[in-house]
C-alpha cells in the first residue's frame, strides 16, 4: 500500500497557490469539512482527529520522507489526497541565515557572521535579535512561496528551520567547528535560549513565527569515521558539559526539538539512544520534544556500533529509541509497516512520533486559515530589510576580538599608506562559515561581498591602500611573495589577513593541524621581518595555533568567519570609527596541544584538560585564553555584593577611564577552594562560566552599572554519577573583563 500511495504522487510535485503559504492546509473543499481542520477544537482535538482518519501506511507516509519528490535530505514527507493533507519539506538550514535562494538582487536572506563570532559578543539580546531577524524571513519566504536553490517543486520552505549548532568546541581539528558558538555550556546554551526565544515568537493567536530545532544532539565532534563513531563519556562529563547547553535550550528557550547526531555515546547511538531522547530530552526537559535525524543516520544503524541485523531492526531501534523522522533516507518509510508487524514495535510508538511530528505544524498555524496567523503580512519587504541589516552589522562589530594592541598601535589613521595582504585579504568567499547560506548574492557568486582589503580601503580617505594575496589559503606556492612584499615594504603599515576556509575544515573533514596551511607561516614571518608595524588579522572557525606569530604583529585581530558585514565592521574598529570588540569563546591552544590531547579521547579534565575550565591556567599556557579581549579604551571594574542567607546580589561598575567610548562584557565565574577539592571524588573545573552581561556603549568618562543575582544553588558542581551537588566550604566568584583586574567575592556555605 505504501508504494501505491508513491505511485499516486507521482503527479503531485507540489503546486504552489500563491494566495497560500507554502504547504498549507486546510485551504480545499476535502480538508475543510473535516475536524482536524476546525479551528474551534483543541491543538490536541485536531491532531487526534487526524491521526485517527488514518490507516497505518497512510501514517508513515505522511511523516517519513519519500523519494517521489526528490532531494531526500530535503526531507519532504507524504501528502494524504483523500483527507486533503499536503505533502511537507522539513529541513531549512538556520544556522547563520535562513537557507534559500536570494529573489532578486539586494534581496537575499539575512546573513550573519559565523557562529563563533556570534558567540564572542556575549551579547544576549544581539542573539535574540539574530533569532527574530530568521524568524521573520522565514515566516517571508514561506507566505511568499519562496524555495531553496530550485524551484522543481521539492525545496519549497516550510516553517521548520534547524539550527542554530550548539555543540560544544571540544578540539581546535574538529572541521564543523565553524558552526558553534564557543566552548562554554553556559555560553552555547545561552545563545541557543535567546535565539529560541527570537525565532519563536508568537502571535497573539499562539502562532509562533517558526518551529526551531536545536542541532546536533549531543557530542557530536569529530567528523572522522562519523556514523559509526562510538565515544567513552563518563556521566560527570555528559551532565556537566555535554548536555546542559540543550537543557538549557529546551527548558529555558522552549525549543520545539532537535536534530540526533550521528556519533554514538558509550555505545548507544544518538538516534537511537533511549537515555538521551526518551530518559533525558522527554523525560526531564521537555515531554513533547521532537526530534529528527540526522541524514541517514538510521540506515547508519546496519553497521557499526550496533549493526541492526535488518531494516526493521534499525528502524525500530531509531524510532524505540526517540528519534521520530529519518531524515534523508527511506529506511523507516519502508521498513516501519514490516517493524510493526513482526512485533519490533507497536503501532502506538508511530503514534507517539506521528503526533509529536504533526503537533508543532498545528501550533505554527499550517491547519489554520491565513488571516489568523499575525505573521501572514510578511512578504518580499521583510527579507533583507533595512532592520535586519543593522542586526547584522551591529553582530558583527560585537564578534572581533582585539587580541593584541601593543604601543596604542590601533586605532589606525586615516589618510595613511597602508598594504592589505595575504590570503584572506582580498576573496571575500573564503569568509564563510560552513552552512552559512544557500545563496549569499543574486546569481549564485559573491559579487555583493566586500573584501577586508575594499573595506580598509574604503575607510582610509585621502590615504593610499594597496594590496596583494601573497600566498594561498593551502599550498606550497611562494611566487606572490615578492609582490607582496613590495607593497609591503612601499607602506607605513600592513595588515596581513591570514587563516582557512571550508577547503581546510568542514563537514566531513577534521583538520589533522591547527597551524596555518601551507607556506602562510613562512609569508607572514618575511612580512614581519620587512619592519614595518603589522596588524595580523585571523579569520577562520576553529582557532589557529599561531605560536611563532604572538610576538612580531603590533596587534592581533580574530574575526573569525567574517561574512558579509564582516570586514566593513573590521575597517570601522580598526580606524577607531567604532569600538564595539568582544571577547574569545574559545582557547587558542599552542600547536602542542594536538600531539597532547587524540581527538577521540572525550574526557574533559584528563590532561593537559580541555575547554579553560580544566587547560593549564598558567598565563602563557594559553595561546590566548577564553574571555580574553581588548578594547581601544580602558575600563575600570569594581563590583560589590549585598548578601543574604542563601544568596547574593552583585552590583559592578564598569568605569570608561579611556578616550573613546565602547563596550565591555562582563564574566562571571565560580571556582571553590582547595579543602572541596580534595574533599571530592571527581573533576572540578578550575573555574566555571555561570553568567555574563555585555555593558554599553560606555561614553568615555562615564560609568555604567550591571546587577547579577545568585542563589547558592549557582554554586553547585557536577558529581561523579552527573547529580548536582552543593559543598561546604568557600565558593568564590570571579568577576572578570577577560584582562586586566577582577573581582573575588567568597561565601561560605554550611558552616
């Protein structure tokens, strides 16, 4: 029955009612008279009635992917002519911009600089900015009929967008790691929770803006043999690092679900992990949660760790195991039926899924008519809109980090002989993060991009700016040397932009070496040895062992994957225009820590330690450290504290004693003494992010105030069977600008 039903949509290619959203339903005569379509019942009522017209075939159909319409990863589920249910395309990437074709030219989703950029501005309102501005495109391009990269009929966009990537950054080599935010839970977590809260907003109706879901849940981070890739995680290491991102992103930002990684975890894959989706995810965070696989990850199941004997098997074992669609495969869409009927499972499990599946829809307003959902007035005007560009730029000012500024050497002055070189200087497509977007200009190119040689161009009136590539992103060509160290040599000062693209790190490539690729290394040491002051410029995802290159530049700029707005925002704070840096989401390790740490071995505090949470703290350890970040300014911070029996209150003060204005961000860390410590029998973290708050702009000679509230519950550590527990004993918080001076308030709890 099931292929009878593919047969018959052979013809059925979706045709696309430009009065509708794209997908809708309940918009014909069938539909229309039936219950799931009356808006007077129950969410619940609706759904139930639905589910409950069906046969079993009818059910798998309507919500495993299939073939007849195309693109698989796509993941576009069966349409039931007879009760008028429309097919459905599920996967819309929405992890720096909404995935999508771009209309016409200057209409184009929304693009943001890489995710690690985004999470160096600890800027918790710039993330639920980002959030609303995917929101409201997505809604757009779903009410306007909009598509992906084609317009054949099976990448139309829905209202399910999937992102943002919270994993945490475990190794510099892992090659996705340009689609995370940092290395922090606390850090990751946030982000995704504000971002929820942008990208959900809902209407007075209840109708969010679109269903969000979290990837790639969890662990996921080495790409290497992924599928069947199989990592020792202690429960202390699972529950203090890598699950609380998501419980936070679930309990606190209300995520809809997520997307099951392909690694498995203590021999239990992630898409068919019981513990994680059923115990966990449903069991203690969020009872209807959703979630879908990763492409292919069921067929994955056939061999290694757990080599499902059959089809079946493997479909159960996903399905049992919590995840509710196969993404990008038809191992369920064909093998569910036959699961039931061999007693591997019951038709009430493809129930519980189909309804978990169905009831976002419902709440997103697909069953319901146009004129009740808020967001229908969205169209063509939202997308790339005047707002959303302003978001985009503000996010990338916040997402640069000034590492180095020896001898006030920044900011620079315009009118001044300036060379911009290296391989990251002048071809704005190596500035993307991976997944950035699907078309980032009208015509498929990069044309409406602007290099970081352009922009400091731009900047540099009545100066002369030239520049030169030098050398390749990766390989052992030095015949642009000479060029290059010419213009070099003819300037006041250089800028050398240096680092990798996604030809380096990727989905399905780790790095096997965090140092600069082919000769750069080589460049940039006879750039420096030239003499002239040299502003080095790191743009990339993981970070770069950069060793040799920490000494010679007069300053030191992370950007990151820049994108877009990225290098008009480097040229605006490299001159002093703006001065809105922020701070590290990551460790910059010394090239040794490869040859230290496998990229297999997941635990978190054997060492040399992973994350600043348990790496040598010793200054210099530490290539640069996470936090850390300069500003053109100077800040004073004091913080004081109004204590209660169980709590406390901390007002800072961050004091602009500098001559220009900017911003700051403020860290909060807990760290315990040395009698806990040796009183326990795990790992404590040699401090722990347990919350931040951007400040400013700060006006120079102003100061501006920023309250923290903790209860002693914020003191609690991770235990050996992943339990939160509250010590005795001196519990101190660290109140840190990432340099310079902090603050330490200590309480003493039970005694």
């Amino acid at each position: 029955e099931m292929r009878a039903i593919a047969a018959a949509a052979l013809a059925l290619l979706p045709s696309q009612t430009a009065a509708l959203p794209n997908f809708h339903g309940c918009a014909d005569d069938v539909s229309s008279a039936l219950d799931y379509c009356d808006e007077s019942l129950s969410i619940d009522a609706r759904v139930s009635s639905l589910l409950g017209s069906m046969n079993l075939s009818e059910k798998i159909y309507s919500f495993q992917p299939q073939e007849v319409y195309g693109n698989l990863c796509g993941t576009t589920t069966g349409q039931v002519d007879r009760l008028g249910l429309p097919q459905y395309t599920w996967l819309i990437e929405t992890n720096t911009n909404v995935a999508s074709a771009c209309m016409e030219e200057g209409k184009c989703a929304t693009c943001f600089i890489g995710p690690m950029g985004m999470g160096s501005s600890f800027n918790k309102s710039s993330w639920q900015a980002k959030g609303e501005v995917f929101g409201n495109e997505m809604r757009a391009f779903n009410n306007i009929n909009w598509h992906r990269t084609t317009n054949d009929g099976n990448d139309f966009i829905g209202l399910t967008g999937y992102g943002p990537n919270i994993n945490i950054v475990r190794d510099p080599r892992f090659g996705r790691n340009s689609e995370l935010p940092g290395e922090d839970p606390l850090l990751n977590g946030m982000y995704a929770t504000k971002m929820m809260h942008g990208m959900q907003e809902e209407d007075a109706h209840g109708h969010p803006k679109m269903i969000a879901y979290l990837k790639h849940l969890t662990a996921y981070s080495t790409e290497t043999n992924r599928g069947h890739d199989d990592y020792t995680i202690s429960p202390h290491d699972l529950w203090e690092t890598y699950l609380p991102a998501y419980e936070r992103a679930f309990t606190e930002g209300k995520a809809s679900g997520a997307m099951c990684s392909y690694n498995a975890i203590n021999g239990a894959p992630s898409c068919a992990n019981d513990y994680i989706l059923n115990q966990v995810v449903r069991g203690m965070w969020a009872p209807n949660a959703h979630v879908t696989t990763d492409c292919g990850a069921v067929a994955n199941l056939r061999g290694d760790p757990v080599n499902a004997p059959s089809d079946e098997a493997a479909a159960s074992m996903a399905l049992g195991g919590g995840a509710d669609i196969d993404m990008g495969d038809t191992t369920m869409s064909y093998a569910l039926e036959n699961s039931v009927s061999q007693g591997l499972l019951d038709e009430s499990q493809i129930d519980a899924a189909w309804t978990r599946s169905f009831t976002p829809l419902f709440k997103a307003g697909r069953f319901d008519s146009v004129e009740s959902i808020e967001w229908s007035t969205f169209g063509k005007e939202t997308v790339s809109s005047e707002r959303h560009q302003q978001i985009s730029y503000e996010a990338a000012l916040q997402g640069q980090i000034l590492l180095k500024n020896a001898d006030g050497t920044l900011p620079l002055a315009k009118a001044s002989k300036i060379a911009v070189v290296g391989p990251m200087a002048l071809d704005p497509s190596k500035y993307l993060s991976s997944y950035a977007a699907d078309d980032i200009c009208y015509g498929g190119d990069h044309h409406c991009m602007t290099s970081i040689a352009d922009a400091i161009a731009a900047v540099n009136v009545d100066g002369t700016t030239t520049s030169a590539q030098g050398c390749d992103i990766d390989s052992n060509r030095t015949d642009g040397f000479a060029l290059a160290l010419k213009r070099v040599a003819d300037a006041d000062i250089v800028v050398l932009a240096v680092g990798i693209d996604n030809d380096v790190e990727h989905e399905g490539q780790d790095r096997t070496d965090t140092a600069l690729p082919g000769v750069q290394e080589d460049f940039a040491q006879q750039v420096l040895a030239v003499g002239k002051p040299v502003v080095l410029v790191l743009a990339n995802g993981g970070a770069l062992a950069i060793d040799n290159l920490v000494d010679g530049p007069a300053a030191i700029v992370e950007v990151f994957n820049p994108a877009v707005m990225g290098p008009r925002a480097l040229a605006a704070q490299l001159f002093g225009d703006e001065n809105r840096w922020g701070k590290l989401p990551v460790t910059m390790y010394p090239h040794e820590f490869i040859n230290q740490k496998n990229m297999t071995d997941y635990d978190m505090a054997l060492s040399p330690g992973r994350t600043y949470k348990y790496y040598d703290s010793t200054p210099g350890a530490a290539l640069f450290s996470f936090g850390h970040g300069l500003s053109l300014t100077e800040f004073k911070l004091t913080c004081s504290d109004e204590a209660a029996d169980t709590s406390t209150k901390v007002t800072c003060q961050v004091a602009n004693v500098g001559e220009m204005d900017g911003d700051e961000v403020v860290l909060v860390y807990h760290k315990v003494s040395d009698e806990i410590r040796e009183a326990a029998d795990h790992p404590i973290p040699l401090k722990q992010l347990i919350d931040f708050e951007r400040v400013g702009p700060v006006a120079k000679g102003a100061k501006a105030f920023q309250s923290f509230a903790f209860t002693y519950d914020d003191f609690e550590l991770v235990n050996a069977n992943g339990d939160k527990v509250l010590y005795d004993g001196e519990h101190t918080l660290v109140f840190s600008r990432g340099h310079g001076e902090e603050v330490e308030l200590t309480y003493v709890v039970g005694h």
